[in-house]
C-alpha cells in the first residue's frame, strides 16, 4: 500500500487534528444553537486557511463539471451565457485560491517561526509564494497571461466565446442560425473543458508540493504542532 503524500495525507491531517478542539464547541453547539463559537485561536486558524483552500479546490472541480454539462432547458439561459458565466467562475476561483494559497504560507510563516527559525521560514514562504505565482500565472493564462484583480469587474471573453455570444443572439430571431450556434457552443465547450480538466491538473500537482512543505513544518512525528503564536482572525 503506497504510503499517502501531498494534499491528501495533508487534509487527513487536518481531519485527525480538527476533533482535538472541536469536539467541546460542537457538543456546547448542539445543546444551545446560540451558542457562538470563537474561531480565533491558533488551531482554529489552522485548519480554517486549509478548509478555505479545499473549498476552493472543490469548486474548481465542480466548475469543471458545469462546463462540460449541457445548460438546463429554462427559460432565460443560453448556451452561450452559461458558458461565460461559469468560465468567468472559474478564473475567479483560480484567482481566490492563489490569494489563500499566499495568505495561509503567511500564517504558517509567522506561527511556526520558533520550530524552523526565522530566516529559513521567510525563505521557505518566499518560495512558496514564487511558486504558487508561478504556477497559477501558467495555469490561467490565455494569450496574454493570467488576469489579475481585475478578473472581478471585467467578464472574460476569448474569440471562441466571442464568436458564441454573437451567433447565439441571431439564432434566436433566425432559425437558419440555430445549428451554427449550437456548434460554436460545441467548440467553445470543449475546448474550455479540456482547458479547465488540464489546469485542474496542474494545480493538484501544486498544492501536492505546497502541502508536503507545509507538512515538515507544522509537525513532529506525524502529529501537528500548535501554533505558537496566537494570531487574531481578521
């Protein structure tokens, strides 16, 4: 039996480590509804950016499946308009995991400073961080490279998708235009699939690299380490 690395024996990690201090909040939880559970403290902000990260990951893949998925037959939604609308998702998505990719290597770079020590921490959170840059830029660019911030207030068109949106606003006062539609949307659907399943890819591999990292740091003997500094959420 291969011995489990990467992500996943990080996100076993996290599920043997999180009951540790969970458990008290969820019995108070079910005994009062209203009862408010603090999730400041160091533990909890560990397995927190991790939940956040395999949040994102979730969503990345479940965008993958909306793409290759033909749209619901309802009123007001057409092929073309799913399309965009779940591509731009997915570069959205791409771009949230990058920022909490940066943000949790920051956590564990300013809790985990008297286990490591700090300049090697700082050089390992640094090239954390060229890594994630460098990765992501090459797993969501298209022609001119990876969108930035702006991936929040400009919708995301390649000529494929374009071409898509023009034809499908004809097919629907022209009949003629109805099979050119439906086969530009074929186009533009399986291109971005295979686009959206390679990236998919590629990030996995990532995050297999970052994790095993972050594994050394956060534990001794297979056990994770406690943060030292208590850091407030913000």
């Amino acid at each position: 039996m291969n011995e489990i690395k990467g992500f996943e024996r990080y996100l076993k990690l996290m599920a043997d480590f999180a009951p540790t201090f969970l458990n008290d909040d969820v019995d108070k939880k079910l005994k009062d509804i209203d009862y408010y559970v603090e999730q400041t403290g160091g533990e909890y902000l560990l397995f927190k950016g991790f939940t956040e990260i395999s949040s994102s990951l979730d969503n990345l893949k479940l965008i993958e499946k909306f793409v290759n998925s033909t749209p619901p037959s309802t009123d007001g939604i057409n092929y073309s308009n799913y399309l965009t609308y779940h591509i731009h998702n997915y570069l959205q998505e791409m771009y949230i995991m990058k920022v909490r990719l940066n943000k949790y290597i920051e956590f564990i770079n300013e809790n985990y400073q008297e286990k490591i020590g700090k300049d090697l921490l700082e050089i390992v959170k640094e090239n954390q961080k060229k890594i994630v840059k460098n990765a992501l830029n090459n797993i969501t660019a298209y022609e001119t490279g990876v969108r930035s911030k702006h991936v929040h207030y400009e919708r995301f068109m390649d000529e494929e998708l374009k071409w898509l949106s023009s034809i499908t606003l004809l097919s629907d006062f022209y009949e003629e235009f109805k099979i050119v539609s439906q086969e530009a949307y074929e186009v533009a659907k399986d291109k971005w699939h295979k686009t959206i399943l390679n990236n998919n890819a590629e990030l996995e591999k990532l995050l297999n690299m970052y994790f095993d990292t972050i594994y050394v740091i956060i534990t001794l003997d297979n056990q994770v380490i406690l943060p030292t500094k208590e850091t407030n959420a913000k």
